[in-house]
C-alpha cells in the first residue's frame, strides 16, 4: 500500500474511549462529508482530542500509465490534495482551536476506513458518498464501514435539526446485553459532555399466542444501566419501555434527538459485525446522526 501524508499524526496506544486518540473523519468531497466534517469538528471540540481526515481510493488502477519524471501528479491525486486541504480549511474555520491533521491513501475506501478505526477515538462518515446514486438512503461505503469498523462509528444523517444538536437529546436503543454495555457507555459519556438528556427506550413484543411467555416492561429491562448511573450520576435518564417493532420506535422518536446510539455484535467466526435489522433500520432512516458502538468480544 502506498500512502501520500501531508500530516500523518495517529496519536498514542491504541484502545477504545482513550482521549489521546484523534477522532477520524471519511471525507471525499459530497455535501455529505462537509456535513460530517463540521459535526465532527464540534464532536472532537467537546471531548478535546483531535481531528484526522482521511480520503483513500484506488484511483491507480484506472489510469492509464504514463513515463514517470517524478513531476507528474495524475487528476485524481491533486484532486485528493484539493479535498483534504479545504476540508482542513473548513475543520479549521469551523474552530480554530481543534487541531486538525489529514492523509491520503491510495487504497479502497471502506477497507482503508476500517483499519483506521484501530487507532481512533470515534470514526465518523456521511451518509452518501461522492458518485453515490442519489436513490441510495446510504452510501455503500458508510455501510460497510458501520459493520466492520472496531471503534465506535458515526454516519452523519438526518435534518437539520438533529445534525445541529438543537434538541439537547441523546437517544439510546437498549438492546440484549450482549450489544448493550460498550453502547450504554458510550451513551452516557455523549450525554454527559454534552450536558443533554438521556432518552433510554427498550421496545419489547407482545407474545402472539397466549401460553407464549410475555415481556412486559419492569425495571428489569434497564438493569443495563446500573452501573453506567452510578458512574455518571449528573446525567438525567428518561426509561422508556415501548411496545412494538424496535426499528419503528427509534426512528421515529429519534426525530427529536440530536444522536441515536445503538450496539452491534460481533459475529463468531466472521470478520465484523451483526448489524441486525435495527442498526440498518437507523442507518437508512433515522432523523438524526447514527451511533453504531461495537459490543468488545
């Protein structure tokens, strides 16, 4: 692999929620990745760590050779020059007071992504890329970046409202708890810099024939939570147990929140995440930016 750095700076050990670590931003060039630029400069502002942008694509396997003099920069590099350059320009107009460092990587994007996350706070992505069919209610890349990548990712989505943080809202889809506990710490740490609410909804499912054991909502669904309370006693959590599909409910009460947080698992013997049909649910329809956080193994 072949890697062209204007400032490669990936700071300090690897490890999930360790601050040293710069938050990553795909970024390419679409409305989409602006988008995702300004929402993580102000994310990277509330945590204190820095930004990284990252553009990656195999543009040299399409071009047509050509005799090297050591001058020659093909279209496409200088056009990945130009897009990292005013996205730092950008990051940095945005606040000043982030530093900001960036690179390119002449490899396919979501791969490239992907072993980014090793070594990031937080990966960040728009919701459609440069080239994207503008039917497609997700980029291909976002995707499969949500379910492979090691660290918590961000896919930048939703209307303006929820992309600015006006509503002052975290919302958290808590699931079983073998996707719950990294997803509920992440959680609580967003609400808690950001000094919002912590809307926790469990939705749970009628049985359908009588004799079938039932899950009515108790306490018991939130016994995730226990320790995250304690741990974060200044955040005020709303528990909400609400009957019906999960996707449905999230979606549509993620209109009023300024991030949905949900977990995803790994699968045994596979490279990757479960997304499960929740997470595609939120990544293609929420109103909001979309939190998927990887249950560690």
């Amino acid at each position: 692999m072949q890697r062209l750095t204007r400032s490669h700076a990936l700071q300090a050990a690897k490890g999930g929620g360790d601050v040293t670590l710069p938050l990553v931003v795909g970024v390419d060039g679409s409305d989409s990745s602006l988008l995702a630029i300004d929402w993580a400069v102000d994310e990277a502002a509330r945590h204190g760590v820095s930004l990284r942008l990252v553009y990656a694509s195999l543009w040299e396997r399409y071009e047509v050779p050509l005799p090297f003099t050591g001058l020659e920069r093909s279209a496409e590099q200088m056009l990945a020059e130009h897009i990292v350059a005013s996205g730092a320009e950008r990051a940095e107009r945005r606040n000043p007071e982030v530093k900001v460092t960036t690179d390119i990587i002449q490899e396919e994007a979501a791969g490239a992504l992907v072993r980014e996350s090793d070594g990031a706070f937080t990966l960040v992505t728009g919701s459609r890329g440069r080239g994207e069919l503008k039917g497609m209610l997700l980029g291909s890349v976002g995707l499969a970046v949500a379910g492979r990548a090691r660290c918590p990712v961000i896919v930048v989505r939703g209307d303006r409202a929820g992309t600015v943080g006006t509503h002052e809202r975290i919302l958290l889809g808590l699931g079983d708890t073998d996707t719950s506990a990294e997803a509920v710490r992440f959680a609580f740490r967003e609400a808690e810099v950001r000094g919002c609410v912590l809307d926790v909804v469990r939705a749970w499912r009628s049985p359908v024939h009588p004799e079938e054991p039932g899950h009515a909502p108790g306490e018991e669904l939130f016994a995730p939570l226990g320790d995250a309370i304690a741990e974060h006693p200044r955040v005020r959590t709303i528990r909400t147990a609400v009957e019906g599909p999960a996707g449905k409910v999230l979606v549509r009460r993620s209109a009023a929140a300024d991030l949905v947080v949900a977990g995803a698992r790994h699968r045994t013997g596979h490279v990757g995440l479960q997304l499960g049909c929740v997470n595609h649910i939120l990544l293609h329809h929420a109103q909001c930016p979309v939190a998927v956080v990887p249950q560690r193994p």
